[in-house]
C-alpha cells in the first residue's frame, strides 16, 4: 500500500523526521513542543509513560535515540485530528545498552493553537 500524504497531512508526516532529528539532538525544548502536555504511550515493557516522564529520562541520559529510518508514513485527517502509522529502525542506549530495534508505530496528532502536537503513541516491535 502506498502512503497517503494529503497536503493538510503534510505538517503531521513530517512529525516523526522532527521527533527523531529532537530525540538525537536531545533537544528537550523542542520534544516539549512535538507532544502536547498531555501526550502517553504504551512503551514496550505495557506500563503507560507519559511526556514528563520521556523529558525526564532524556534530561537525565537514561533514554537516548542515536540512530533512526523512517519507513513510509500513512496519515489520515479527521478535522483537528490526525492518524499517523509507520514503521521505523532506531538504534537506541536504554539504561547504558545500546539495541537496535524495528518497530511500527501509530501516533494521534491534535491541532492545537494552529500547530499539529502528538497526543497519544502506539508501538510494537516488529521480530
């Protein structure tokens, strides 16, 4: 299946290059304006996380993204909501240890002052 990249859905495909490009910069200031304030996920391990906590460990070196591929990126607009799913190759260092992990993922964007911010992420890792 091809993505579908709509030019409204634009600003929300390009959500993940920025969220990566922040996550290896370790650039807080700017993940604090990719997610809104009251973005969670699932991680890996099924225990709910939220945008302080993945500010915290960043802050802290806990969590750090080194490397990234971003597969191809389908986004559907409802409005002020957006769907996004993909798959992507990261390499990571959780805790001291590096892995490298394939993963699909599906993120919920909310138009919010005039500016697309990820509210809630989904992920599994793919084997």
């Amino acid at each position: 299946m091809r993505p579908r990249i709509q030019p409204t859905s634009k600003p929300c495909a390009r959500s993940g290059t920025r969220w990566g490009e922040a996550m290896i910069a370790l650039d807080v200031a700017k993940l604090g304006q990719i997610f809104g304030d009251d973005w969670i996920t699932v991680g890996l391990s099924g225990n709910v996380y939220t945008k302080q906590q993945l500010l915290r460990d960043i802050e802290v070196g806990k969590k750090k993204l080194t490397w990234y591929a971003l597969g191809p990126i389908d986004v559907q607009v409802f409005g002020d909501v957006a769907i996004a799913q993909g798959n992507v190759a990261e390499k990571r260092i959780i805790d001291g240890k590096e892995a490298r992990m394939d993963l699909v993922y599906q993120d919920i964007l909310r138009k919010r002052a005039g500016r697309w911010v990820v509210v809630r992420s989904m992920g599994a890792k793919v084997e």
